[in-house]
C-alpha cells in the first residue's frame, strides 16, 4: 500500500491561549480529494499552513510527500500547488513575466504546461497584474500552482470572492486536476455545493480538533433530513435523541440525523406512530451546515 501522501499525528499549534489545531491525526493516501470542512476559525488555515511548513507546530509531527514541514519547508512547497484566498504578486508584472519569476522557483516547472494553462484561461502573458479583475488574478495563481505539475495541489478558500462563472471555470479545470493519476488534492471552502461532485472524502474540524474523516458516499448514507408530519397539531417540543438540530413548520418538525440506518428509522416511527415519517438525502453543504450548527450550540458530531 502507497504511504500517505499527508499524514499527522497529534499535531497541535497554540497562539497564546487559543489551541486553533488541537492534536489532529490524519491520514491522506495518493489520488484522493478532500474537502477540509469547519467553520470560521475551525482551524482550517491554520492546519494547512502547518503542512505546508509555514507555521512551526506546538506538538506532534507531520509528514506531507514524505518531507517534515518543520525542517524541509522549502523543498516541499517545490512539491506542492498552492492556491489560498489571498494573492501575493508584484502589480506592475505582466502575467508573462510572474510566470519566468516562478519558473525559476520549481525544479519540475513545464513551460508548455504553463502556456496551456494561460490559454485555457485566456490569460494574455502581457497583461499586466494591476489591471486584473480578481476572478483573473485567481486564475493565476491556479496557473502557477500547476504549472509545475505538483503531486498535491492544496486550495485553501481559493473560490471565495468569485463571481459564480469564474467558480464553474475553476471547478471544471479542478475535475481534470483530480483525474490526474496520483494527484492529490486538499480543497478547504465553504462553497461545499461546487465542489461536491470533485471530492472523495470530507474531513470535519471543530475548534481545532478533527471530528471525522469520512468518504463522501458514506456520509451522504449516515446524514439524513427527517420530515415529521403530524395529523393534527405537532407537539410543541421534538423528543428525538441525537439529533443534530430540529426545526418546527407548522404541523411537521424537521430534523437532521446523523446515524440513519433502517434500524434507526424503525426507531423514530415507533416513536412517533401518529405522524408520517419521511426521509431525504442531504448534500454536503447541508450536512457542514446541520454540523456547524451542532458544534455552535456545544454539540458534537
């Protein structure tokens, strides 16, 4: 079996009093696609950073292509794409020249690559970066994160701000970067509804520590919108165990459950015998935001 392509053990990073990554242990194999899912200061950036040997670990280790971030840094992000939320490039550069600029940063860079890219993007190589839209900017930075043909690409809110055309552009060209044999992709966003259909595996963090690593197809199995529907009027308060959140409509609550299975249904109708009992499958945005909520009212996944 191929080693881990990411792999942590207890890793934890303290900023005074505020533990952001709180002893994550994590396992990423080759060729897999996972979305890192949390709220706002969740620890997500501050994870990826980590592995990416621009912030120095508290506690535990890590290992991302086999280097240790804390002692390779360099070396490592020759070997990796990264494209973050915010872009750091010299204004008065044209798109040609930042390109040679970084040429010479990567060992692997492939000046074809890099042409293919900036007419996919209609990237023209003499416009300067001061005249660019942001949706142009991204496109970039995405251009040099693959240019050199990284074994792990790592985006980290790299679609927040974009219009939704220059999102779908984005996505398309990330579905033929995930079918790259061997590559290995890391996606931290909240636009979890666009990048559904790209992801393999989804990864749950909650005030720094790692709730859950799950493959798609089996959360979307686990996770379901329970729909009660009650003849007359429903009852003022839901008495349904474990259940992440509840809402009342009218004559119906509507709940979200995170451990559905034909027992667990058998269960719920049991219980409540004089309502209709009706179940849907959720989508990832869905089953973040049922997770988010939980974890804001103190409680867990």
């Amino acid at each position: 079996m191929d080693d881990p392509v990411i792999q942590t053990n207890g890793l934890s990073k303290r900023f005074g009093r505020l533990t952001a990554v709180d002893g994550v242990s994590l396992a990423v194999p080759p060729g897999q696609v996972l979305a890192l899912m949390g709220a706002n200061g969740a620890g997500k950036t501050t994870l990826i950073r980590l592995l990416l040997g621009l912030l120095q670990p508290d506690g535990g280790s890590a290992t991302v292509l086999g280097l240790d971030p804390r002692r390779e840094s360099v070396r490592l992000r020759q070997r990796v794409g990264y494209v973050s939320e915010a872009h750091h490039f010299y204004p008065w550069m044209r798109i040609g020249e930042v390109c040679r600029f970084a040429a010479g940063a990567y060992p692997t860079w492939d000046a074809d690559a890099c042409r293919e890219l900036l007419q996919t993007f209609g990237l023209d190589p003499e416009k300067r970066l001061a005249g660019l839209s942001r949706g142009m900017t991204a496109k970039v930075a995405l251009t040099l994160a693959l240019a050199h043909r990284p074994r792990l690409l790592v985006l980290d809110e790299a679609t927040s701000g974009l219009d939704a055309a220059v999102r779908q552009e984005f996505l398309e060209t990330m579905v033929g970067v995930a079918a790259d044999a061997g590559r290995t992709v890391l996606i931290s966003t909240h636009l979890l509804n666009e990048v559904e259909r790209v992801v393999d595996h989804a990864a749950f963090i909650d005030r720094g520590r790692l709730r859950f690593v799950e493959d798609i197809e089996s959360l979307r199995e686990r996770f379901r919108e329970i729909r009660l529907t009650f003849a007359d009027e429903a009852p003022p308060a839901l008495d349904l165990p474990r259940a992440l959140q509840a809402t009342r409509l009218g004559r119906e609550w509507v709940a979200v459950i995170g451990d559905a299975s034909e027992a667990r249904f058998r269960e719920i109708r049991a219980r409540f015998p004089q309502a209709e009992c009706v179940g849907r499958v959720l989508s990832l945005q869905e089953i973040f935001v049922a997770l988010q909520q939980t974890a804001a009212a103190g409680g867990g996944p």
